[in-house]
C-alpha cells in the first residue's frame, strides 16, 4: 500500500495511491490524516489496504495523483530521529572537519534527535537565509512506526515499522563543526527536513526489504546530474531494527515516530571510500562526501555546497525502473525575513 | 487563563481551570485538544478565555479539578527544544564531569532538540530500567509557542508565547558523559520530560512576568525533603525571546513547539556556586549540583542519584503562597520489559 498527504491545512489530507503513482483515491472514508491513521493502525490499515486494492481495480473514484501537490507524508511528527547507519558516512566527514572516528560507532548507533514540526514538502523550495552556512543535501531511507515500548529488541522493532520512505535531511555543514564542538548536538545546523511524495508499507517494497535494510539504490541528482546511486541495503551497519531499538532504550515512542538510515554512503571494493559517478563510481547521495573525496585527493575540495537557484532530486526505483517513493526535488532558495 | 489536559487518549481533553485550580469546565464546546487550540489559537483564544471568566463567576458547568488526572498540557508535542539559559548549571555540571565550559556559552544559547513523542503527566511514575544510569530530575520553566516564523528577534518571539508551565527535565547523569562524547547530542540520556498539571497564559503571572523571565522561586522537593528554591527570574542568561529566536534561526517552529528554560540554578552571593538549604542557601533542582558542590567541599559526591521508590515534587508559588501550575510530583519505579 502506498500513502501520500496532499497539501492541506497543517496535518494534510490522506490519500491512498496506485502502485504506479499515477492515480490516488481519498481516504477520508477510513481516516482523514496520516497520524490519526498510525494513532489507531490496527484497526485501519486493512481498511486502508481494502481501499487501495479498489484502487488499483478501478472500483472507487480515483483522481490523477500529482507528486508536487503533496506535503511530506507526515507533515510534522511527534518524532524524528535520525541514525548514522552508513558508518562511512560518519567516517568521511568527520575525516573532513578534522573530528574523532571513534571505533564505537561501528557497534554502537550514532542518533541525533531532529525537528519534526515543520517538514518541507517533496516539492518545496528549501528557504534558508545564508548560502554561506554550506547548504548541503543527503539522501536517506527513513521508517515510520507504530507505538514502539520502552526496551524493545531489533527483532521485535522490525514487526513495527509501517511505512518506509526517503529523505532530504538538508544539513547546514558549515554551522555543525562549532555546533557539535558546544557538545549538545545538531539544531540550527539542521534546518527543515523533506521526505518523499509517498510513504509505503514494507510488503510494497517485496524482495528488496530484507530484515530491516532497503535493498536497492538511491539516486540523486545535483542541478540535473546525476551525483550519486550508492546500494541502500549495502554498508548499512545498523537494520531499521536496532535503530529503533537504540531510540527505545530509556523511553517509549509514540505510533508516528520517524527514524532515518542516515545518509545512505558505501565503500568503494577496495574499502575506501567511493568514487564519484564521472570515474564509474556510485558517487554520494550528499556533497560533503565528495568533498571530503576531493581533500583526500588533491587537498582541498572542489565542489561548492549548494548556492541559492540550486536544484536536488532523490529518488528510489523497483527493479523494473519504476520509482517507489516518486521524487524529492528541491531547489534552494533565499529566505527573507 | 490556564489550561490542562486531563488524561484522555492520546491528546488528552482540554479543560479551562480555575485560577485557585480547584474547578475546571471542559472546554469542548470551544476545542477538544490543547494542540488544536494552539493550531487556531487567534480564533480560539478569546472564547477560551471567555469561558475561564465564566468559570471564575460560577456562571458555566464545572467539576472538581484533580491534578493527579492530569497529563502533561500537550500529551505529546511536535516539538520539544530545552535551552540552557542558566549558564550557573552548565558550568556546575561539566566541572562535575571535566568537560570544557567554554566562555561562548555565556553568548549563544546551548541548546538541545528533546524527544516530545511522550510526555510523561505530573503525578505519572518515571519508570525507568536502571539505577545505574544516574537517575535525575530537573526543575525547568517552560513556555509553548505559537508559529514562529523562521528569523524572529527575540523581541518578535516574546510576543509568540502563548503559555508558560514548569518541567521535570528527567536526566539520565551516567549516560550523559559517553552520549555527548559520541558527538550528536542527548538522546538515551533524556528519557520522557513531565510537564506541570497546568499551563497558564503569561497575563496570568502579572508582575512576576518580564521581558520573558518569570520572577518567582521554582521549588524542588526531593523525598519530602525541600532540595532547592533558585529564583527562576534571577541568573537566567538568555531569556526566552532570545531562546526562541536561537531555535528559530534556519527553521520556522510549530504552534505548540515548548521550549525549555534548562535547570533553574542561582549562583552564590559571594558569585560561587549556591549553598544548600541545610546551610540556608536556595539549594538546587537538581542532585547534580548538589553533587558538584559537595565535590568541590569535600573531594566527592555524597548525594546519590534517585533510586526506585524516591520522590520528586516541583511547584511554583504566587506572591500570596498560591501554587501557579499545580505540583509536578513522580516517584521512580523500574520498568519491567
């Protein structure tokens, strides 16, 4: 089943979407928005997933589904903590600004806890007021759960994921170095976060969803150019299921948490980092770590962070080529007061 | 006009209690929700305080106001940030632990995006799995916003404030050290913040509301026992215009984002860290500081941190000795998988 909000009033309005997103059909008749639709999943999801299967009959009214009229699947949440699964990711740009690698984070989960009260839609320009803090995109698969209890086990997370979809997490990168030095963690470094048009249940994603890991590549595209396609399910050191253990340890969350792979980031064969995609490579699903790859080579990076005008594009598609999540694609805009 | 929300599904159900909190009357007939109050607050507001002014007349239905009925205002916020606005407490707690205090913070807010996904309500237990991670509470004041668009001046914010509470910022003090070290902030560490029974509109603390500090003791209890009454109004660094805009500089805010003043904290007259309440000093809303100035004095901490069965009682008391926000009041219990 594949789930979208479009734009409306502060919480959006539920839809349930055809499998090749060309068509929706709306839920109000089971439940008017996404998180009233988690507060109370047990009840409505077969409800959902009847709908979705007349849907896809063509025996309900349907409408023509627009990706750009969507808000993020949830539009705010009561949670959104982000994980560093990719722990290469973490290595590159902590080898970047100079900061520890410590061997800890490869058995213990890096999570920073994000804002989730004012996502970007998919389409929505990202408004920020200085080019000069280093704008960055960084491509992610996140989850969304049901009530998760305090103490849960990865095994046990796993059976309470409802829905996957992907991310934006816009990072400010030049705003994390001093940020992080204050020792409290990310906040003004991390402005809005976006997500996909569409958010879909895990027997959607069938063979490629495997114990918690999204099996297949995340593209991203720089201004029209492709930038990146790193394999999902590849150097994930953490499953969605001990990231959201690792969220539970010392507290419940509440059915509507959203928690993030981190930026999706693999190794090259030889275990270095990747190559960019102009040199055959999977690139990287965020500047920083071209960058970072760019210092390592020849001392210093080349590739600006984004600039105001600037465009990304994130998506994910099935083997058969057909995109799963249909698009982020932003533009990066100046926000006047 | 204050506000609670008694204990009720997952957003609880919004009452209009009275000044002196013994009577409350539903506020249904305006809005069901605090949230959804706050969502439409112009509109809303004055027929809520309509209602508060038909309650204090006796002129409107009303019932007995119990707080041990109570959850925390908002049940679960779509955002939860906590400043560290008493510079006094950051200072204490990393000389306690040998972390840098660096002079910035006496400059740029520190601050940290908490978990809003469940909050505990003010007689509900803090139930916890271990002893060992350094149980703790923090007696915090705190304010709920309305929208707040990204850029505000502190000036701007102050004027967004739509309600003020208190908290019980619960700490996890063993956990903390190896957390922030890891680089991404507070996560485990933090588990689920308790609110106040009551969340009051800032016209309702009169002369002790100014530009944004509230002048008035916050009282701690720690086992029956009065553990500290700092002054909320003195040694706050930044008040809450200028934490709000810190947590509004790349991103707008939710109506119904809380922010947090951090650990209320009052330095010494002589400029050194506070006395104890057995030496006639203010004490602390905290056992950390307790702990830090007992290692100070006498080479090591002789407080222990909460253990199962303690307790921990936080009020505020107008000028005439009238509790503002009702009593937050929790016992620790072990939480059992």
């Amino acid at each position: 089943m594949k789930l979208a909000s479009l734009k409306h009033g502060r919480d959006g309005r539920l839809v349930v979407v055809s499998r090749d997103l060309t068509r929706a059909t709306d839920a109000f008749p089971v439940v008017s928005t996404l998180q009233a639709a988690l507060d109370d999943w047990e009840r409505l999801h077969p409800r959902l997933v009847d709908l979705a299967e007349q849907l896809e009959h063509g025996s309900v009214p349907s409408f023509r589904f627009h990706e750009h009229d969507c808000a993020s699947p949830l539009p705010r949440a009561y949670q959104w903590a982000d994980g560093s699964a990719y722990v290469n990711h973490v290595a590159l740009v902590r080898q970047a600004r100079g900061a520890e690698m410590m061997p800890s984070f490869w058995t213990d989960p890096l999570m920073y806890q994000g804002g989730s009260d004012t996502f970007l839609g998919p389409r929505d320009p990202i408004t920020l007021p200085d080019e000069a803090h280093g704008i960055d995109f960084e491509g992610e698969v996140a989850v969304i759960t049901g009530d998760v209890p305090m103490g849960v086990t990865p095994h046990e997370a796993r059976g309470l994921i409802r829905l996957v979809m992907i991310a934006n997490d816009v990072s400010l990168r030049n705003l994390i170095a001093s940020e992080l030095a204050k020792g409290f963690g990310f906040f003004q470094s991390k402005p809005s976060t976006a997500f996909s048009p569409v958010a879909v249940t895990p027997d959607e994603l069938g063979a490629a969803w495997v114990e918690g890991k999204l099996h297949l590549p995340l593209l991203a595209y720089f201004n029209g150019e492709q930038f990146g396609r790193p394999q999902a399910g590849v150097d994930m050191t953490f499953d969605f299921g001990t990231l959201i253990a690792h969220a539970a340890k010392t507290r419940a969350l509440t059915a509507g948490t959203i928690i993030g792979s981190g930026t999706v980031s693999n190794r090259d064969a030889d275990g270095g980092p990747g190559r960019p995609i102009a040199e055959g490579g999977l690139g990287y699903v965020c500047i920083a770590e071209m960058r970072t790859v760019e210092t390592i080579r020849d001392g210093a990076p080349r590739t600006p962070f984004m600039r105001f005008g600037d465009a990304v594009r994130i998506e994910m598609k099935d083997a058969g080529g057909h995109s799963i999540f249909g698009a982020i694609d932003q533009i990066v805009r100046k926000h006047h007061d």
